[in-house]
C-alpha cells in the first residue's frame, strides 16, 4: 500500500539534543508521580477495557486471516466522521473528495484502497464511499483484503460489474483476473483475484490464490484474530487502526531498524528511563474525534506495570528516529496497565498524523 501523498513530519530537526541528565531525571520524577496517580485511579476511566461486547473492530479481525499486521478503516464510522452522504451511485471525485477530507484529518492512512478508489467507484460497484469496513492484511509472502459491504450495495451488482470489468467469473462467487485486463492497471494489486461472500456481505480480494483461499477460510471460521485480543479489546472502538502482532511489532517499530546517530541518541534516553521488555503485540487507533489510543502487549500483568512508567517517560521526550519530540506530536493524556497490556490515550497536536507517523519506525517508546 503507498499513500497517495506523504503526510508531513514535524519540523523539528532530527538532531534535536539529547536532554542533560538534570532534565532526564525531573521527566522521569514528573512521568512517575503522574503515572502513579493514573494506575490508581485510572480504571474508573476504561470502560471499553472491560465491555463484553465486541466492538466493530475484534468483531472484524475474527473474520480475517492470520497476518503480521493488520490495518482497519471503518468506513461507515469515517464517513459520518466527515459528515460523507456517499452510496453506490455517488460519482467518483465525491469518493475522492471526501478522502481528502480523511487525509487531512488523518483517517484515511490505513486504507489500501485509497489510489483505487474512484475506479472502483464508477467501475466495480463498491468503494471507500460505500464500504462498511475494510481489513488490509500483511504477512511474509502475502496480503490479503476482508471489506464488508455497505447497505447501497448490491451483490449481483458488484458481480456483474466484474465480469464487465473483465474478470472471469470462476463460479461459487470466485472472480479471477487474466494479467492484461486494463482495469488491473487503475486499481491495487490486491484487487486481482476476488471472492464475494454473499451470506456475511464481504468481498475478499488478494494478489495471489493462495492468499485468497486462506482469507476465504478465516472468514467461513470467524474465531480468531491475528492480534492478541487484550490489544484489540483495548484499543475500544476506533474507526481507523494499526495493529502489529507477535514479534512484528520488535522488528517494525523498535529502535534497532534506526541509524547509528538515532541509537545514540535513543541509548542514553533508555537508560534513564529504565528497563522495557520486549513487546508481544501493539495497536494505534483514532477515534472519530480524532483521539488516539496506543494498546502495547506484554508477557504479563507485572511486565505491564513496569513498562507503563517506562514507557509514559519515553513518550514524554524526544523522539529519535522520528524528529523533533513526542510532545510535538500529542499530549500524553492517560497511562494506565491494565491486565498485561499497556495504554496510552493521546490528544494528536494539530497537524499531527499519529498513524502515518508512528506506526512506522523507529518509535522509541514501542521499542523492544
């Protein structure tokens, strides 16, 4: 997935000093007496922690294949975001009008559709102005997409417009695509070999067979996600996230994929602030006012309360690799632990793109 435009970083130098030791220290007092006051009257605050019904989003990854990451655009929830009246018959610049709308407000980043979307709008029958939601899905050797449809949108429609579109209609809802028809040349990759669910309203597309078939059966099994499900169920009800599962997120975000100068400067700013453990799963969401919540997974429960002073004091200065300081991008709002996750919830500085930004590395507090 490339994203039409690249957001813009931080002005901010990249070699913005390392902090002196005296300022090291007051960040970390300050960090921890803030922090502790969160654990203990935090909780009160998480509802969506501890909710029994699944949310949008875990209802989403139990129908999609296991992967090392994950993206998630609620489209219906970005749409009423922006105040989008879009169906099946909006044309095309209305579709793209309105993700520009998203970019600019940083709801859009996750979608692997966005360079495809006013093809698919005049020419397949479904699109980002008419989805329900999208799941992207990555992992070595594959990628795969699970989009619901939205209630303009019509099945034998979608498949008709296939099959005009040049797709071969394989039967049993299987749509392939011969290498020269000309749509594949408008439209991601992702979108060349297409399977239409009917009964549970998806359509799941991917570049390869292989991977198609084994999204197709994550989703007839709709049992497991492919993130921790603490992490997920954290996270609460975002409309678009990144997630990162097992050891994906260690090699994504930490700070080993940084340059010599970016470790030097973060190796100080580790020590100070003490010892984090590796990382068993990492979310970043945004929610349709634009508040970001970070969900990082740990082994345990006591890893977990030890890594959210840690990691709160990372979050609170610089950002090596990054630019500039975290403080430029967000206001660290709440830390909490709770079970053996970690949560942040964020207040995006204006301007800021937390999602392009930081789910992206180097970050130095999701470091492993």
């Amino acid at each position: 997935m490339r994203l039409t435009r690249r957001p813009p970083r931080p002005s901010t130098p990249s070699s913005t000093p390392s902090p002196t030791a005296r300022s090291r220290r007051s960040l970390l007092l300050v960090a921890g007496l803030a922090l502790a006051v969160l654990v203990a009257g935090g909780v009160v605050g998480w509802r969506l922690l501890a909710g029994e019904d699944d949310t949008r989003l875990q209802a989403a990854l139990r129908l999609t294949p296991a992967a090392e990451r994950v993206t998630w655009t609620d489209w219906s929830g970005v749409r009423a975001a922006l105040d989008a009246d879009l169906d099946a018959g909006s044309p095309g610049s209305a579709v793209q009008a309105m993700l520009d709308a998203g970019f600019e407000r940083d709801l859009t980043a996750t979608s692997a559709l966005l360079s495809s979307a006013e093809t698919m709008q005049r020419e397949l029958g479904f699109s980002p102005g008419t989805l329900d939601w999208e799941v992207f899905s990555r992992a070595e050797g594959f990628t795969s997409l699970t989009m619901r449809l939205g209630p303009s949108e019509d099945v034998d429609r979608i498949g008709d417009a296939l099959r005009r579109a040049g797709y071969s209609d394989d039967g049993d809802g299987r749509f392939s695509s011969p290498d020269d028809i000309p749509i594949l040349a408008r439209v991601t990759p992702v979108l060349g070999t297409v399977q239409i669910d009917a009964e549970r309203r998806l359509v799941i597309a991917s570049d390869t067979t292989e991977a198609l078939d084994r999204a197709v059966a994550a989703a007839r099994a709709d049992d497991a996600s492919p993130v921790r499900e603490d992490v997920v169920r954290a996270l609460g009800a975002p409309i678009t996230a990144a997630l990162f599962a097992g050891d994906q997120v260690c090699r994504d975000l930490a700070m080993g994929q940084a340059d010599a100068t970016s470790q030097a400067e973060a190796a100080p700013l580790l020590a100070a602030a003490g010892r984090v453990n590796p990382l068993q799963g990492f979310g970043l969401g945004l929610d349709a006012d634009g508040a970001a919540r970070v969900a990082m997974a740990l082994e345990s429960a006591d890893q977990a309360r030890a890594n959210a002073d840690v990691r709160a004091t990372l979050a609170s200065g610089p950002a090596p690799g990054q630019g500039g300081t975290f403080p430029e991008r967000f206001t660290l709002d709440r830390a909490v632990a709770t079970g053996a996750v970690v949560v942040f919830d964020l207040t995006p500085q204006p301007g800021a793109y937390l999602l392009s930004d930081l789910t992206r590395g180097p970050v130095l507090f999701a470091t492993c």
